[in-house]
C-alpha cells in the first residue's frame, strides 16, 4: 500500500466524517438542551438537500442553494417547534413520537413533489470542484471543502456554547433549566432558537452532502441513522463527542472497507455496539 | 382477579378450540384462489400491475404507469375482443407489501395475470406465490434464478432479462477490445453477484483474467474508499455492477473527482447508466460503455418511435421499466389478438411462451423454455443528442443471447447461482 | 368494578372473540389473510406494549428480535429440519436477541432505551442485510412453506388469533403479576424502587426477555404468513410502524395493539390501492393522535367512557397519567445525575 494511497483513505475517512459531523452535530445540540430526540432530524436534512439541489439547477450559485436549504430546513424546524413540539413539551415520549410522524410526512411528501430519481447538487457553481494534484497525489477538491467548512463550523459552535452569551443561556438551561427560568432567562424562547439552529445545521448538512451522495427520499433516514450512530458512539448531547465519533467512524469506514472488506457493512454499528456494551453513555457522554 | 380471568380464558380457548375443529368446509378449503372468482363475465381481460410507487424504488412505479398508459391508449384500451382492465397496486418497495397485494390482486380482484413485481426481493415471493395459485405472472425483475433453478410454469420474465444475461455481452465486448485484464465493482447482494458473475464469466471464456473483485454494501454510503482502490490497480478495464439508483451516481461522481474515469476505461451492466444517472450525474458520464436489452438512443425505427412518442407525451425520455411494460403489453397484445375464447393459467401461459419477440420493441427473439428471452443485448454508449440530452446509444448488437451465454444449460443450473464465491462458469 | 358493568364487559368480550372465530365464513379469502397480518402485527405491537406500558420503555427496535426469530426459523427450514427443529432454532435466536438487547438497554430508560432499542434493531439489519451466505441477503429466503395442518390460510387464521388470545391473556396476567407491579413501581419512580432494594436492572432485563418471547412468537408467524422473511423484517421502517401502531392504540391498554395494528394494516393495504399518499395521511393521523389524544385511541375512548359514567359514581382514572406527566421529581433526578 503506498504513501499517496494511505493519504487517500486517510482524506476519505475524514472527509466522510465531517460530513456525519455536519449532519449529527444539530442532533446533539437540540437533545443537550431540550432532551428531545428529533428523528425529525432526518427530514431537515431531506428539505435542505432538496431546496439547494433545486436552487443550485435555477441559480447555478452553490453559496445561494447553501443559504435556501439552511433557510427552509431553518423554517421547517420552527413550523415544528412552534406548531407542534411546543403542544407536548417536557413529556419525552409525545416529543418523540410527533417527530417520527414528521419524519413520516415529510420523507412521503418529498417523494411526491421531488420523484425518486437520484438528485444531486450539481458540482461546481462556486463551490470547489476537480482535483486538487501534487505530483503523484490527487484529491478531489470538494471533499477537502467539506473538511473546510466542517470545521469552521464545529469550532464556532464550540467557542459560541463556550463563551457567547446566548452559549451560557443555553449550558445554564442544559444544568438546571429551573434555576435558569427563575433567572428571568426565557427558556422557551431559547428552546426555540437552539432547535431552529439544530434544524438549520442539518439543512447545511443537506446541501453540502448531496454534492457528495446522491439524495433520495430516504435518504433522509439514512442520515438520520448515521447522526444517531454517531451520537451514540460519541455521547448524547456533545459536541466534542459528535465531532469525535463522526471521524472515528468515517476513518474506521474508510480503511475496513479496504483492509477487511468482508465487514464493510458493519464499519457503521459495529463500533456503536461495542460503545452500547462497553460505554454504554458514550465516549464523551457524562455517566447515566 | 386473575383467577377469574385464567377461567374466562379457558372457557375461550375451549370454545375457539372445538369451533377451530369443525372449520374445515369444503366451502374454504376448496379453491379460494383465481378459479372460483368470476372472472369470465364478458369480455373483459383483468391485468393486475405490481409496482413500487412509494418507498425508495418509488420512481420505477411512474415509469411503468406511463408505459403501461402509453400502450393501453395505442390500443384504445382494447385487444382483439377483449376489453383490458387494469388493477395497479403499490408494493411500497416491499417484498410483504408485494404478497399481500398479489393475493388481494388473485383474490380479491380476480386478475386474468399479473405483471411485476419489479425488485428482486418481490419478484421470488410473488412468482412463488403466484405459480400456486395458478395465475401468470409475467415478470419485470432480473433474478436470475426465477427462471433458472426456481423456474415455474406460470412464471415469465416478459419485462427484463436476466441480470448476468445482460452482462455476459459486456464482457466478451471488452475482451474483443483487447483488454487483458479486468478489475469488478459490484453491489453485495444477488443482483451484484450475478452481473459480475456474466462480465467474469464471459470475459474469462473469451480469454481475459479477471485480477480484483470488489463488493459494495447495498447502501446510499461513501464509494471513495473502493473508488481509491481502483485507482491503484493496474488493470485494462473496470466492469461496474450497480442496482441504478444513487450508487451509481455516487460512483460516476466519485471516480470523476478522483480521476478514475480518465485513467481507467470502464465497463458497466444494464443499469449503471441508466437515464436517471445521466439525468443526475450529467456530461461525466459521456462515452460511458454499458450493456442491455435497451437503449433509448436505438436508432432501429420500431425503438426510435417508442422513444419519440414517449417523449412527446410525458416530456421525459422512457426508462428501461417504461419500455419494459410496454412490450410487456406487447407480447399480451400477440396472445389476445389471436385469442377466440378467454386464455387463462396454464393455456394462457403457454401462449405467451409461444410469442414471437419481433413482434415487439424488443425487436426480435423468443421465449426460451424457462420462459426468460432469448434476444438481442446492445452494447452501448453514453452519447449527447443533438438536443444536449444524454442518451445510451447501440454500438454494437449480440444477437439471440440466452440466459446462459454459450455454456451448457444443465452444466450450468448443476452449477451454484452466482455468489461471490462462484463467479465464473 | 360494579357486578353490572364486569358482566356488560365480559359480554363484550365474549361477542367480540366469537365474532372473531366466524370471519373467515363469511369474508373472502384475502380479506382473512389481511386479518391475519392485522393480528401478527398486533402480537409484535403487543411485545413493545408490554415494555411500553408496564415499564415505560419505548422501543424503537423490536422489529429486529422478530425478525431473528424468523430468520431462525426459516434457516432451520431451508436446512430440511423437521417443525420442533425449526421451532427450537426460532427459539434460541429469539432468546439470543432478546438477550442481546436485554443487556444493552438495561441500564436505560427514556430516549437513551428508545435509541439503544432503535440501534440494537439497526444491528439485526445489518446482519441479516449482509450475513448473505446465511441470510440470502436483500433476496431473504423464499420458500418456506407451513407445516400441515395450518397450511391453509383460514387454517393459519384461526392459529395466528389463537396465538393473540393467548399472549393477550397472558400479559395481562403478566401486568398483573408481583413482577408487573414493580415494573409499574420503576416506571413510576426508579429511584424510589432502587432505594427500596430492587435490582432494577434485573427487572428491566426479565421484561425484555418477556417481551422479546411475545415478539419471537410474531417473528415466526410472520414467515408463515409470508413464507419468506428478508432484511426488510428488521429494518427502522417496520420497528417504527409497530410503535406507531401501539401509540396511536394505546400505550398500555390491552387493545390498543389490536387497534393501532388494524388501523396501520388498513393504511398500508387497503388505502393504498386508491390513494397513492396513505403514509402521509398515516403521519398526520400520528401526529393529531399525540397531540390530541396521547392516550391513543383506547385509552381516548375508555376515558370518554368513564366521563359519561361519572355521573354513576364510578371515579375515573388517568390511564396514562404517570407515562405522559413524570411528576417533576423524578424528571429533575434523571437531570442531576448525569
């Protein structure tokens, strides 16, 4: 196996990874705070993919396909939100049983508007595209962008729940959200804007993840699997977890696939059974 | 409480115990299945149709649907003296879903043959079903064994051809180029197994070795870490096995990013290039070689015609399923036409069995005695219309190509399915 | 309960289960094997109302344990392993996965027993999806014919809702038990019953095991209805209707299975051949149930019920009171220690 070839694996592990950190770290931050487990998760990322493929074909402009799907995943999580979730709030199972028949719906309806052909955000449009070439090595510039904006993005969530004021609001909610109320903090209000924050995440996941896989209308499920293995492998509600478990699993993906191919299927739930049995609250999640 | 609970439960279970024993009447027993319904009032032909048109394979359900129409309306939904009504039901992509509307379709519906199921999965249950109910079944999915080692009487595969027969012309083309050696990429399930096994096979045959075989999981994840292997092989051409659907355009966008489809030429089967992927993955997949029984860029008149009005009405070009249905029609239109009194089971079966397949836009052929095709498989070629469409066009024809290529048939169904242990006869 | 209204109840009952018995005189034959999938599908519904109810563990993934069993079972089959073969193979793989997902989601409860439910059930996929020497992967196994005696479909109607009877009966008596109670004890407060000296771990595992049998016992009749089974049995879709099927019924009624299930079946196979969009309509049936109705159906119906006879003096009583209103106390527990 030669150099440029491990490098390769190496890029497509991580790449992959940031795309399931993308995906899971709006998952995670919605369950730090509200304790809700959104699988509508998986239908925000199906509105983003959809809206930016759509938006990319008229406009022929990636960053303005980027921005339409953030915005009507955004949009749909508030309808959400403010329609429904708010009609069951703190009760755990109503949350997440309204937000399986979301997943439901809105999987069924895409399939009715958008049909079941594969769809994908066409390459190029302002965004990367072709291969990056250093003498024997070539990388395909558009993986290297999703590593690019997938950290941007994982270190400004990080430093904004570390030190922005609403970052605070949201840890002193997540800590005690009774004390927090008493506070005079509006946590409903802050409930509101973290869910919409979470479902915008996953409408950017959307659009930039189908440049890299074709979408389909379940494809919504899929990733909404891979945000839930990810969670679980790195521990529910953080953000350090989800960004460890997400390129933990895409490399293990990456080099099974090639050095044990015969359990290429199980590079996904293989190391989330492990953490089940052996942590069972996750790598980085606080003890149960 | 209990105790009063554990008596009522004995008082049930004793009393649904003797009902139980005296249920078997003649009345249910007998034959609740296609022979009782009264399925001859008239002259009306009853077609029921099973097609995916919700759940991922939801696509294929609005292709049949305008293909099937499509027929219906250039036959004023008429053949011969028979009036034609079609059931459709949705399988929901699901093999269950798929059985349960097949006994409705038999039972309830009392449907004169069925047409579909689409997927593998579907297709075994519902011919299994169907063929001990006594019903036609006029099939559209490509697995192999449903007319090999499970091969049934009441079964035909009007609406494909095998998976492997699709990809054992692939493979001798490749070997006529004078490519040497060859490196496979196929889906890991039935379907993959058998179109690797055709290119393997008949590239093996004619000659060439087959170095490297990789196997993808069925699911919408990451190719890169096999496009990547690829690329560090050295080898004379790539054959890929993909189901369609988003593998296929994740694997033609994937090997154009890493300059894959540059460095190596690739080889693909029925489905790799189908009008959906060019739709999705566009000019990448120029000049692309795959191999079918289909093509709609066939300039023969009889397709050109088909494609053209197609075209006209639905605004799309047809997919393989909508030409698949459609001469699917076509061989029912032979039989009918033909017919004086209502063909139904075994007659019927044996009819269709009969038909000529000049007669339809598969352009020409018969049925061989496992009731799969026996006909023409185009090598084809990913080209630009005038109109910029990119559309598969005939490069070179294989005549009369059975299910199993140039082997022996009893060699062959001794032999095991493909897997991907067994990849070469 | 007054004599009058036990004696109206167990009348009802009585017609019901008669009723039940006569169907498939008078219904054609598609008609009973679309009852028969109803009722399958109400014994898997009632495997996760069983958890649901008595311990407020909502599973999201015991679609897998059924389909264990009839991979089981259907393996032992295409072996030529006569009945009590392929029954004892559907056995073990049934206890080896409820094991398995006993151990894993002991230690749980809430949304972290939903999804480790949910990825123990993604586990089962895989394995069937890619294990194909063994499994015939995405094609399954077709072919697997019922043994004499149930081979008819009225024949195997009248089993499938025997097999109801039964397991309905014995979860009740399950619910009703000394286990059942403590289950209903740890739903209700889990650190007044550790604290109390129950191994509360211990008891989750026992309902697991409990359930997964009932889910076993779906597993099997589902391939005998099908005579198939392939990786679809275990996947998040199917999992996720027999949750639905069992909230939309009744989380802990002893109907609501049977409702929730008749209703989904309804949807999937009956609705379907004329409106192309039953799921959505099924998700917003869903969704209005939650919100609406979280006592699902039943528990909607009997509440309904009970108002109206209030005014006879019988006192109502909150079916789901404590599954949808943790009291705050143990909310704020489930909080701090983590």
């Amino acid at each position: 196996m030669s150099g440029v070839f491990l490098l390769q694996q190496l890029l497509n592990g991580i790449s992959f990874g940031a795309l399931l950190f993308l995906i899971a770290s709006g998952f995670t931050l919605v369950f730090g705070l509200m304790r809700i487990s959104n699988l509508a998760h998986g239908a925000f990322y199906l509105v983003g993919a959809y809206l930016a493929v759509v938006t990319v074909a008229a406009t022929h402009s990636f960053w303005l396909g980027l921005l339409v799907g953030a915005v009507a995943a955004a949009v749909v999580g508030l309808g959400l939100e403010r329609g429904l979730l708010r009609r069951v709030r703190g009760r755990e199972m109503p949350e997440v049983l309204l937000t399986v028949g979301v997943l439901f719906v809105i999987a069924d309806l895409v399939l009715w508007i958008f049909g079941g052909d594969p769809k994908s955000v066409n390459s190029g449009n302002g965004a990367p595209s072709g291969a990056l070439v250093i003498g024997d090595f070539t990388y395909p510039q558009y993986r290297l962008f999703i590593i690019g904006v997938t950290l941007v993005i994982g270190v400004a969530l990080f430093l904004a729940q570390r030190y922005s004021k609403f970052g605070a609001i949201v840890r002193a909610g997540v800590d005690n959200r009774e004390a927090a109320s008493a506070l005079g903090i509006d946590i409903d209000r802050v409930f509101t804007w973290v869910f919409v924050l979470g479902a915008a995440l996953a409408g950017i996941a959307g659009a930039i993840g189908s440049g890299l896989l074709s979408l389909s209308p379940t494809s919504g499920t899929e990733m909404l699997l891979y945000a839930m293995v990810v969670v679980i492998v790195g521990g529910l509600g953080s953000i350090t977890g989800a960004a460890v478990g997400a390129v933990l699993i895409g490399l293990i993906d990456a080099f099974t696939k090639v050095l044990f191919p015969e359990f290429a299927y199980f590079t996904i739930f293989a190391p989330m059974g492990l953490v089940l049995v052996f942590r069972p609250q996750g790598l980085f999640g606080r003890a149960a | 409480m209990i105790r009063k609970i554990s008596a009522a439960a004995g008082v049930t279970l004793a009393a649904a115990l003797v009902l139980t024993a005296c249920a078997p009447s003649s009345g249910l027993s007998g034959g609740g299945e296609a022979t009782d319904g009264p399925a001859d009032t008239g002259q009306t032909f009853k077609i029921g149709v099973l097609a995916p048109m919700t759940s991922w394979a939801g696509a294929i359900g609005v292709d049949m649907q305008q293909g099937w129409d499509m027929f219906l309306a250039d036959q004023g939904q008429e053949i011969g003296s028979f009036k034609i009504e079609t059931v459709w039901e949705d399988t929901a992509s699901d093999p269950d879903t798929a059985l349960t509307k097949a006994r409705k379709l038999v039972q309830e519906d009392h449907v004169d043959l069925v047409i579909g199921p689409v997927l593998a999965s579907e297709g075994l249950v519902v011919g299994d079903y169907l063929t001990q109910a006594g019903v036609v079944n006029l099939a559209m999915t490509a697995a192999d064994d449903l007319t090999q080692r499970l091969a049934s009487p009441m079964v035909i595969r009007t609406g494909s051809f095998t998976a492997s027969q699709m990809s054992f012309p692939v493979g001798d083309w490749a070997s006529k180029q004078g490519y040497k050696t060859a490196a496979t990429i196929c889906v890991d399930y039935a379907f993959g197994w058998e179109s690797c096994g055709g290119f393997v096979s008949a590239f093996t045959a004619a000659g060439g070795t087959v170095t490297n075989q990789l196997w993808y999981p069925g699911d919408a994840s990451d190719l890169s870490s096999y496009v990547s292997q690829l690329g560090s092989l050295d080898v004379d051409v790539i054959f890929v096995g993909s189901a369609g659907g988003t593998d296929s355009s994740n694997f033609f966008r994937t090997a154009s990013d890493f300059g894959l489809l540059t460095k190596t030429p690739i080889v693909s089967n029925c489905c790799t290039t189908d009008q959906a992927i060019l739709e999705d993955v566009g000019d990448i997949a120029l000049g692309q070689i795959s191999g079918s029984f289909y093509a709609e860029g066939n300039d023969d008149p009889v397709v050109a015609g088909f494609v053209e009005q197609y075209e006209s009405k639905f605004g799309v070009l047809p997919s393989l399923y909508s030409f698949a249905v459609y001469s699917t029609g076509q061989m029912v239109y032979d039989v009918l036409g033909k017919a004086s009194g209502k063909p139904t089971g075994q007659a019927l079966a044996d009819a269709i069995r009969g038909v000529d397949l000049g007669s339809t836009i598969i352009g020409s052929g018969s049925l061989d005695e496992y009731g799969n095709p026996v006909g023409p498989v185009f090598i084809r070629q990913v080209v630009k219309r005038a109109d910029g469409k990119l559309v598969n066009a005939v490069i070179e024809t294989y005549d009369d190509v059975s299910q199993f290529w140039t082997f022996d048939p009893k060699a062959y169904l001794a032999n095991p399915p493909f897997s991907q242990e067994f990849q070469q006869q | 309960m007054s004599a009058r209204t036990a004696v109206v109840k167990w009348t009802v009952i009585a017609a019901l289960v008669a009723v039940a018995f006569v169907l498939p005189y008078v219904l054609g034959s598609y008609y009973v094997s679309l009852l028969s999938i109803a009722l399958v599908a109400a014994i898997l519904a009632s495997s996760i109302n069983v958890l649901a109810g008595n311990a407020g563990l909502v599973s999201l993934g015991h679609a897998g344990i059924a389909a264990a069993a009839g991979y089981g079972l259907a393996w032992a089959y295409r072996q030529g392993w006569d009945l009590w073969g392929q029954l004892g193979m559907a056995l073990l793989m049934t206890v080896v996965a409820s094991v398995l997902y006993g151990l894993i989601s002991m230690r749980t409860r809430g949304i972290s027993f939903l999804m480790v439910t949910l990825a123990a059930g993604m586990i089962v996929y895989g394995i069937a999806y890619r294990w194909s020497s063994v499994t015939g992967g995405t094609n399954g196994l077709p072919g697997i014919r019922r043994p004499a005696g149930i081979a008819e479909y009225w024949q195997f109607y009248f089993l499938v809702l025997l097999a109801f009877l039964i397991v309905t009966i014995a979860l009740i008596v399950v619910g009703r038990s000394s286990f059942g109670l403590t289950l209903k004890g740890i739903r209700d407060s889990e650190t007044r019953m550790v604290s109390l000296g129950y191994n509360v771990p211990l008891y989750k595992f026992g309902a697991m095991l409990v359930s997964g049998a009932v889910a076993g016992i779906a597993g099997v009749l589902a391939v005998w209805h099908s005579e198939f089974i392939s990786p679809v049995a275990a996947g998040f879709q199917e999992s996720a209707m027999s949750m639905i099927m069992v909230a939309l019924g009744g989380i802990g009624t002893v109907l609501g299975p049977l409702v929730g299930a008749g209703l989904v079946v309804a949807f999937q196979h009956m609705l379907s051949s004329v409106f192309e969009r039953w799921q959505t309509l099924l998700g917003v049936l869903f969704i209005l149930s939650v919100i609406f109705a979280p006592q699902g159906i039943v528990g909607g119906v009997s509440d309904l019920v009970r108002r109206i006879r209030r005014r006879s003096g019988t006192p109502p009583r909150e079916v789901l009171a404590v599954q949808f209103h943790p009291d705050p106390q143990h909310r704020d527990t489930s909080r701090k220690d983590k």
